[in-house]
C-alpha cells in the first residue's frame, strides 16, 4: 500500500457518505454532498500527482483510480437524478454512465489482446473528466442553494461534458478498431 493508491481507497470510501450525506434531511446537505465530491475530485488529481512524482506507480493503482472515478460519477449522477428527474438531464447521465462501461470494457479488452496503450487516457478524456467534475459539484450545492444562474452553468458544464463524452469514446472506438477488425 502507497499514498497514491491509499487516496484512491479514500476515494471510494467517500461514495457511501456522499450518498448519506445527500439525503439528510437538512438543508445544507448538498452543499456537504458537494464538498464530499469535490473533497474525491481533488484526491483523483493528487494520487495521480502523487504516483507519478513518488514513482509510485503499480498495477493495483492502475486499475483501481479509473474504477473509483467511474463509480464517484455514475453514483452522484445517479443520485442527482432524484434532484432532476427529467429527460433533459437523464440523457446525459445516461451518455455519460454508459461511456464509462463502454470504455472499461474497450480497456480490459485491449489489455486482453495486449494493445493497452492504443486507448490511453488523452487530453479530451481529462477535459471532459473536468467538466463532469465541475457539473457535479455546481448541481449538488444547488440541492441547496438555488440559484438559477448557477444552475443553469451546471448544465451547460453537464452537457458539455456529455458532447465530450461521446467525442472521447469515438477517438477511443477510433483508436481500437483496428483490432475490431481483425478479431471479428
């Protein structure tokens, strides 16, 4: 165990307090629920700081980091949904969840063949983890401070990230056909 992957265990031992947290029955729950998910936020850029500064890379870390994510985004989406449980919000979720299985089984399945790297985190991947990040953080303080303003940056950050989502997943798709091809 090293401090990278111990901020990534961290990580996914805030989920069930950010789920908690959120249906409190106080009005100041979101905002909680927003500084547990930043606090997670902030963790996914240090143990990826810190593993490459400490050299403290390992397989464990590898997989475990792109997990915690996944399961930190798709649960406060999902969680979220009880806040907005409307299309317009469901369709990006729903790109967005589904993306992250889509690529989590496009990554196992380039490991498998040995071809990893061709689906390498890029830089659209971070920009668009940003911007989930951001979304998620603006529409869970707005559970209790509304301010439509605010609100409405969180939705416009929301549906970016889902135009990046989707542009992320076809360079990905894009990089692994190739291998498609010659497997089916």
């Amino acid at each position: 165990m090293n401090i990278p992957n111990a901020f990534t265990l961290f990580r996914i031992l805030l989920i069930p307090i950010l789920v908690i947290v959120f249906y409190l029955p106080y009005t100041w729950t979101g905002i909680a629920a927003a500084a547990i998910f930043t606090t997670a936020a902030l963790t996914d850029w240090l143990d990826g700081y810190l593993a490459r500064k400490l050299n403290q890379s390992t397989p464990f870390g590898a997989f475990l980091d792109p997990v915690a994510d996944k399961l930190m985004v798709a649960i406060a989406l999902v969680v979220l949904l009880e806040r907005y449980p409307y299309a317009w919000f469901t369709i990006p979720a729903m790109i967005i969840i589904g993306r992250e299985i889509v690529i989590s089984a496009l990554r196992e399945w380039m490991a498998e063949i040995g071809n990893r790297t061709s689906v390498a985190v890029s830089y659209v991947g971070k920009f668009k983890t940003t911007m989930q990040m951001i979304s998620i953080i603006i529409l869970l303080t707005q559970t209790s401070v509304v301010d439509s303003r605010i609100e409405i940056v969180g939705f416009v950050s929301l549906y970016l990230a889902a135009a990046l989502t989707l542009w992320s997943m076809i360079i990905y798709l894009k990089a692994a056909w190739p291998d498609f091809k010659g497997s089916m």
